[in-house]
C-alpha cells in the first residue's frame, strides 16, 4: 500500500511551473479578448453617427401649397368656334413667405396666367406633353419678378386641379 499512495501523491501534485504557465497563459488570453473587443467598440462606436446620418437624410422642408381661384378662358380658334378653358391651379411653394409675396402681387399673377392660357390653342392643351408644357411655363411666369429689380418667387410646381376645355 506504501508504493500506491505514494504514486497517488506524485499523481496529484503537479510541479509549480506549469500551474504559473497557465495562470499566464489565461491571463494573456484574456488581455487579448479585451483588446480585441475594446477596439471593436472603440471603432463601431465612431462609424455609427456617420452611418446612421448617411442613412437618415435630413427631412426636407414641408411644402406649402397654395391654391388659386379657378379661372376660365377664351381659347384661340381657327375653326371658328368658340373654345373654352376652365382651369383651377395649386402652386407648390417652398416657404411661407412665397405665398404671402404671391397673395400681394395675385391681380398682377392672376393677369399674367390669363394671358398666357387666352393665348392656346385646344389642340395644344389636348395632349399630356401639353398640359406638362404649360405647367412649366405658368410656373416660369409666376416666378418672374413683380417689382423692378426684385426677387423672383420660387415655385417648385404647379398643380392642376381642374382642367377643362371646352
């Protein structure tokens, strides 16, 4: 029994050194898994704001929508017959202070687009690419100036609301 405990004893107790080896061992793994995940965060946490705003764009501002009072008018004719456009427009505006500039100068607006729509002809306005033709130009028309060497309004469309012709 003498030589069994014995071998038990040596069994059981592992020289000193390799215990110090793994102690070091865990301990450099350890500092090492720490790193590795203090620079994971270090550099997520300063790419996160930039991804975050790269994919949220600011909102755009909320347009203000403007509408006008529903106008009719004669329209050219080389038949002979009497034509007629009845139209009612919305305009798009960026700002609140575009609408009250254009609320201030409506006689001289509202003449301007009487004009211009007194001056078609049915068959022009017949069309999709007509209609699109003459938003464009009503809102070129509008955007012009009122006062001598003054600022001109920005519309960003104009909107049909009605449109009829007759």
């Amino acid at each position: 029994m003498a030589t069994t405990t014995t071998n038990q004893q040596a069994i059981a107790s592992s020289p000193p050194g390799t215990t110090k080896r793994i102690l070091v061992i865990l301990l450099i793994v350890l500092v090492a898994a720490g790193a590795a995940g203090a620079g994971t965060w270090f550099f997520m946490s300063k790419r996160a704001p930039a991804a975050a705003s790269a994919a949220t764009p600011a909102p755009s501002p909320v347009p203000v929508f403007f509408p006008l009072e529903p106008l009719t008018v004669n329209l050219q004719s080389d038949d002979g017959q009497q034509h007629f456009l009845r139209i009612g427009l919305t305009l798009k505006l960026t700002d609140q202070a575009t609408q009250e500039h254009l609320t201030q100068h409506m006689p001289e607006i509202r003449s301007r687009v009487l004009l211009a729509l007194s001056n078609k002809h049915p068959e022009e306005l017949q069309t999709l690419d007509g209609k699109h033709a003459l938003a464009k130009e009503l809102a070129a028309l509008i955007e012009q100036p009122t006062d001598t060497g003054g600022q001109p309004a920005h519309v960003s469309d104009v909107l049909f609301t009605e449109f009829v012709v007759q």
